[in-house]
C-alpha cells in the first residue's frame, strides 16, 4: 500500500502525492504498443447491498462518519460457500452467498488487540487464511498490527469452534511471528495458503521511502520477503516448522523462512487455483507499478530497481539474477496497484484466466491476458467501472473475483458480469 492507499475521504482517486513523496513521476506503459487493450465485455457491480453489518453504524458513538473499511473477502474453502469480510478494525463478519437482505453473523471482533488510525493507514488487521483443512481442525490464521507494541505485526493462529455459525475463542490466539517494523507503512499483510499446504506471507521493505534501511535485499531480515513456513509442524523453539526445501535454508545468515526477496510493499497477492502459480502485485514508488509471478528463491530486484528500471545510484547496476516482472506501468495510467487474482469462476467466461487487478488512485480496473507458454503478456483489457479506489480483492469457493472499497454506506463490495455494451466506447 501507498499512504494515501486507505485514507477515508472523497478526494482519494485525485490524490497525485502523498506525504512522504511517494507518488511521483511519470513514464510509458512497458510494451503498451505490443499488446491488446481492447475492453472486455465485462462490467464490476455491486455485491451485496442489501447486508447489515452486525455492530457497525455509518455514524459513530462520538456523531462522526464512521466508514465501513473492508480490507479484504475471503471464504472458509469448507464448502459452505460462506464469503467472510474483516475490517481493518479487526471485526470478521460471515455472509451467506446470496444478495438477499441479510445481518452478517461476527466470527470473532479483534478490534481490542488491533491498531488502526487514519493517519497511520497502513497498519490495522490486513491479511486472513483459512487452513486447507479449516473443517477439520478449525484453524485460520490472522496477519494484523498490535496494539501492545509500536509498529509492530503479529501473525497469529487461531481455532474457530462450533456448527455453522461457528465462533473464534481470543484465547485460543497463538502468535507465530512477531515483526517489528521501522515505520508505520509498507507492512505488506497477505498472508495464503499454497497448493503445498504452506502458508506464505507477504511483508513490506519496512516502510518510509527509497529502503532506508536497504531490506529488499539483505536476506538477514525477513522485510521486504515472501516467507514461506509450515504451520503443522513446530520445530526450534517456534510454533511453526521451516520447509526442509526453502530456498535459503543452507545459506548462511539468512532468515530460513524466505521463499523470495527484493520486494518493496506487496499489495496483494493470490494462487491461481489451476495453474498453482502465486501472482503478486508489488506497489511502486516514484515511477514504476509492477506484476510477478514468484518463484522460489527469486529475486525481484526492490530497490536495485524499481520495476524493470534502476533506482537511485543504481543506474549501473547488473540485471543479473533478477526476475523481471510480467508487467509494470507508469504513473502516468495509476500510483498504487491493489493485486488481485486469476479469474477461475464460471459467471463471466471473458475473465477466463486472466489476471483482474486495479489501481487504487486512478480507480481503474484490468485484465492482464499473460501467455504462460510464451511467457509474456499478449493483452492488458481495461474493464468497466466506476471510478473507485480498490482496497482489495478476494475471491468465493467458485472463483468468482470480488473487490472491496470503503464505504461510508456499508455498501463496498463488487463483483464482475459479462456485459456487451461495457465493451463499446
């Protein structure tokens, strides 16, 4: 996320700058004139509109807007077809997948251990996965800043207990990283579970501008990661085990956790349920907004480069050992990119296996077409929508992709449907 990625407000699409410099510059779309951009057939809408939210109100106790902030969808993968919404305060609510009149049932409210404030956007509950096997053991596992400790993330397990609607015990919290960041922003926070069975988790380079602290790539901390760890083992004094193949487990001085590295502030990232690859969208800083695809042990080049492109006094920098990104785009087009996922449902056959994603300050949408045979990008479709700053994406039992804003309704979710006028100027 960028620092104005959260803020409440009407003014968050106009923003050009944020406070720490962080948004600007301009460039060219990398390979723009090589591919399709050619709109799809396909239109975002709204999705359930008709939920009352269990415990929010749009104006709060003190009479001011109270915004409702969904920071991320998600589902149990337990084949209730359940869709679950945690705020960035830390209230998960369940909903029935269905657009009818419903009271959302809350599975468990953090909001007491969870710190979040406007000015400090970037920190709060930001991340949520189930376990593979969430209907057997009951296991979901939390990414979020705490409240007893500055600037400090937790990612935690939790056991759920109960028939449907079933409920979270607090004291069942089991903490499996702490993680101490310099400043308040680029925490990352997707946290997801790979077809492997292991839970990988996406953290930021530690936060204010330009990698003060040259994270991205020093493999002796985990900033500026993708970790990669079994939660079914614990081994070492830890309450989770180190998969024996991690890439940098025989390295040494590296943090044995690190799958790959040199990434500056992931937001977000997902596996393609059929193809099992793990996409992430890696935001950028003065020009640059970039796609990956990880693989074990890559390098990513943050902050060598940005992008495909170097930054600060690394314009004689080699290129070797980096992995490129799929796709990057300038400031020109957006400043933010929200990653999404692969579209695998069966609503809206246009989407098909390609890659949705947004930009949160332009409020514009796309589907990236990428060739995984040729390994390169052959389309970048813009989709139809309003102009809304996307805070996140998630996707239901089916596949079909889902995408959060915040609202001062209660109504910011949205979804996609095939439409044929949407593919006309």
């Amino acid at each position: 996320m960028l620092c104005h990625r959260l803020m409440s407000g009407v003014a968050l699409g106009l923003l050009a700058i944020c406070g720490t410099g962080l948004c600007r510059g301009v460039g060219a779309v990398a390979a723009e004139d090589a591919i399709s951009t050619t709109p799809l057939a396909v239109k975002a809408v709204p999705a359930f509109q008709n939920v009352e939210w269990s415990g929010w109100e749009a104006v709060g106790e003190d009479g001011r807007a109270s915004a409702f902030r969904p920071i991320l969808l998600t589902n149990f993968g337990d084949g209730s077809n359940r869709i679950v919404v945690p705020t960035q305060q830390g209230v998960v609510h369940v909903l029935e997948n269905t657009q009818g009149k419903q009271k959302s049932h809350v599975l468990f409210d953090l909001s007491k251990k969870v710190v979040y404030k406007d000015n400090e956007n970037e920190e709060g509950f930001l991340g949520m996965a189930f376990h593979p096997n969430f209907r057997e053991n009951g296991e979901l596992f939390v990414y979020y800043t705490t409240k007893d400790a500055p600037h400090t993330s937790v990612v935690s397990r939790f056991k759920a207990s109960g028939s449907k609607p079933q409920t979270v015990d607090l004291s069942t919290e089991e903490e499996l990283l702490r993680i101490p960041q310099p400043y308040w922003n680029h925490n990352g926070g997707t946290i997801a579970f790979g077809p492997d069975g292991f839970l990988y988790i996406a953290l930021g380079d530690g936060g204010s501008g330009g990698d003060p602290h040259k994270n991205g790539q020093n493999l002796e901390t985990i900033l500026g990661k993708i970790l990669r760890i079994d939660v079914d083992k614990k081994e070492g004094g830890k309450a989770y085990a180190v998969p024996a193949d991690n890439p940098f487990v025989k390295t040494p001085g590296a943090k044995p956790e690190i799958y790959a590295y040199g990434l500056r502030n992931v937001w977000r990232m997902g596996f393609d349920k059929t193809t099992g690859k793990l996409w992430a969208a890696d935001v950028g800083q003065n020009l640059w907004e970039e796609i990956n695809i990880i693989e074990k042990g890559g390098n990513y080049g943050w902050s060598i480069r940005e992008g495909l492109h170097p930054f600060g006094n690394n314009s004689g920098a080699t290129k070797q050992g980096l992995i490129d990104p799929v796709f990057e785009y300038n400031h020109d087009i957006g400043k933010s990119i929200t990653g999404g996922f692969v579209y695998r449902g069966s609503k809206v056959p246009e989407l098909q296996g390609k890659y949705v994603y947004a930009d949160y300050v332009s409020g514009k949408l796309w589907a990236l077409d990428y060739d995984a045979k040729a390994k390169k990008v052959v389309g970048n479709h813009p989709i139809r929508s309003e102009q809304l700053p996307v805070v996140s994406f998630g996707e239901d039992e089916q596949g079909e992709v889902y995408f959060t804003t915040v609202s001062g309704s209660g109504k910011g979710i949205y979804t996609f449907v095939s439409d044929a006028s949407a593919s006309k100027p």
